[in-house]
C-alpha cells in the first residue's frame, strides 16, 4: 500500500537529532516551560517574520487561547460574531464556540476552497468583530483583500495557519499577516511534532503576554495568578525536536512542491478537476487535493490498486451532530466540495517513482 504520509519515515530522516536533543533534554532536568521551548519559540517567530510565538498544546487550543486573550483584554466581548469558512476542520469553529462566541459559517470560493470574500463583505453586521480566516490545504486564503475588509469594519484578523507551514507571499509569511494566527503542530503537519503542539504568533506585546499567562494557570510568576487561565504548554521534548525539524521545512515544503507541479502537468484525465494555483503566493501542499464526481468509486479505486486517499472533509461543518444547531443551514458548496474533494499522496519522502504510479492510476480512471 502506497500510504499517504508515512509519519515515521518522514521522521526517521532525523532520529540522530532527536536522539541527541532527548538526551539534552533528560540531562537538564526542567522538562516544562525550559530553554529547548524558549529556542523554538524564538526560532518559529523569527521565521515566521513575527516578535512573538507562544507554545501551546495544540492548535485548537491555540485559537481558543487567541479570542481568550482578547476577551481578557476587552478586544472581545461573549456573544460577538466571528466569520469563519464553513469548509475548515472543526477545530476552527469548536475555539470560537469555546469561548463564547458566535460562529458565522461563510461558503468557499469555488477557485481554491478558501474563504470567499464576497460572502464576508455581504454578512458583516454590527454584532461582526473578527475573520478567522483558514489557509487551507497549504495555500494561502486572500489575504490582502481580507486584511482590507478587517481594516475598513475594524474587525479582527484572525489567521487558522495549522495547514499552511511555511507558505508565503509578497506581503510576508503563513502566521504574520493578521492581529494573530493559530499553529498546530500534530504530526501529519508540514512541520508536524511527535506528538501533540501548537504554537500563537502574533506582533501584539500585549496579546502575547496575555496568552502566555493564559496557557499557564493564568501566571506570569509561580503561585501568582492574575488570570483565570489553563494548562496549554507545547511540551519541552516536543520544542526541541521542532526546531530540529524546522530547519528542513524550507526544503521539504520545496519537495512538496515540485511533486504538485508533476502532478499538475502529467494527470490527464478529464474525469478530474485539478487544484487551482493559488493567486496568494506559495502553496506548500499540506495536501493535494483533486475534485470528481465520482470521488467514493475513485478513492475504493485508488484502494483496490494500493493507494491510501484522505478526504478533507467528508461530512460539511454544518452537517456534522455535534453542531447541530447549524444543521438547517444551506451552504450548498460546502456540500459539494465534501461530496467530492480527495486528497491523493504529497510527502517528503514520496519518490517520483510511486507518484508516476498514483498519476498512471487516476489517468487510468
């Protein structure tokens, strides 16, 4: 069976690395909040282009501590509307709900699956205070318009950047574009832990010392406590053997991308609507994602012939019981994209070789 990431050959290419980072880590004896924490955090906001990065447990954690934060702050009032792309991963929508705000699920664009701006600029009411915008598959959503948006109805920019590790335009990079952006660093990710994390980037001092608070039993110093905060702190292991890792992001991203491009070229078969290359910037293929009509007969197609499919996302946000209080709601491309996106193999460690076999297959379709 062709996988469709292999999690464990992509990071045997640094077991050295981590072999040695654990037994600094076991040698220090501080095994939360450390230095390999600080590093990583020093080192994913430098990359990022930005003066603050926070460790947190995961990502959506990290959007949830986000609007926290601004609560605490008096950004953000309980009951505020946040615009969010009806075709995300839950998590977008379970961290606003979390935090006593009110999702407003806006329809894609057909062109790139993203967030449609058009729709936002028609829904934006008085109780509208934020985008949380998702930069999905690893490209980026519209920025520059959604940063004009923001500015024009002063509202929070948002950015759910858990997919899009490294990707770039001429404006900066994944993480600084908005007031704030949320990182998850599971392990499927492009730059993926080995084990749960996530990480805030923002430019906000304020912000970040807020949610550094908040990620800590609401502490700035031990046993004083000047909010009512939790337990989200990117483990110190985890830290360390991303910033092993980040330093390979650059290339592995490049790799991703040149495999895109043959796919793009040599795939064929008119049965299948390939991704559009986005107008935002880099597209650093968190997943490849094709379109068919046909999607459930080509993914048990795809099985029968060894080739493991992803699809993101079989069951709309807005379909799915735990939000049933959106079930009514008709946002028919959202259903169509659910009905007919698969996410077919893009990884690091994948040779040409199995990827001229994937596209044989799907022209074979």
């Amino acid at each position: 069976m062709i996988p469709f990431l292999d999690v464990k050959q992509c990071n045997k290419r640094f077991e050295a690395d981590f072999q040695n980072e654990f037994q600094s880590f076991l040698n220090s004896g501080h095994y939360i909040l450390g230095t390999k924490l600080k590093q990583f955090e020093q080192e994913y906001a430098s990359y990022c282009g930005v003066a603050h990065c926070i460790g947190v447990g995961n990502g959506l954690e990290a959007i949830q501590l986000i609007f926290a934060a601004y609560i605490e702050l008096g950004v953000l009032a309980v009951g505020d509307e946040v615009m969010v792309p009806a075709n995300t991963y839950i998590a977008s929508v379970l961290a606003i709900q979390k935090t006593g705000l009110v999702p407003v699920l806006i329809e894609p664009s057909l062109y790139d699956y993203t967030i449609d701006v058009e729709q936002i600029r028609t829904k934006i009411t008085g109780k509208t205070k934020a985008i949380l915008t998702v930069h999905l598959y690893g490209q980026l959503s519209p920025i520059a318009q959604l940063q004009s948006i923001a500015k024009q109805h002063n509202l929070l920019l948002i950015e759910d950047a858990a997919q899009a590790h490294g990707a770039r335009n001429e404006l900066g990079a994944a993480g600084s574009f908005g007031d704030a952006a949320a990182f998850s660093f599971y392990p499927s990710k492009n730059l993926g832990a080995l084990g749960d994390g996530g990480a805030i980037t923002t430019n906000n001092t304020q912000l970040a010392t807020t949610i550094s608070a908040l990620r800590n039993y609401g502490s700035a110093k031990k046993y004083v406590h000047t909010l009512k905060g939790g337990n989200s702190r990117l483990d110190e292991l985890q830290a360390a053997f991303l910033s092993v890792k980040l330093k390979k992001l650059d290339e592995d991203n490049a790799y991703r991308q040149s495999l895109a491009n043959y796919y793009d070229t040599h795939i064929q078969n008119k049965k299948l609507i390939l991704p559009n290359r986005t107008t935002e910037g880099t597209h650093v293929y968190y997943a490849y994602v094709l379109r068919c009509d046909t999607r459930d007969h080509l993914q048990a197609y795809l099985k029968k012939n060894q080739v493991q499919t992803v699809i993101h996302y079989p069951i709309a946000l807005h379909k799915q019981e735990a939000l049933r209080e959106h079930n009514q709601l008709s946002l028919p491309l959202t259903e169509l994209l659910a009905n007919q996106v698969l996410s077919i193999p893009v990884s690091p460690v994948q040779s040409m070789d199995v990827t001229q076999k994937i596209i044989d297959l799907l022209n074979s379709y």
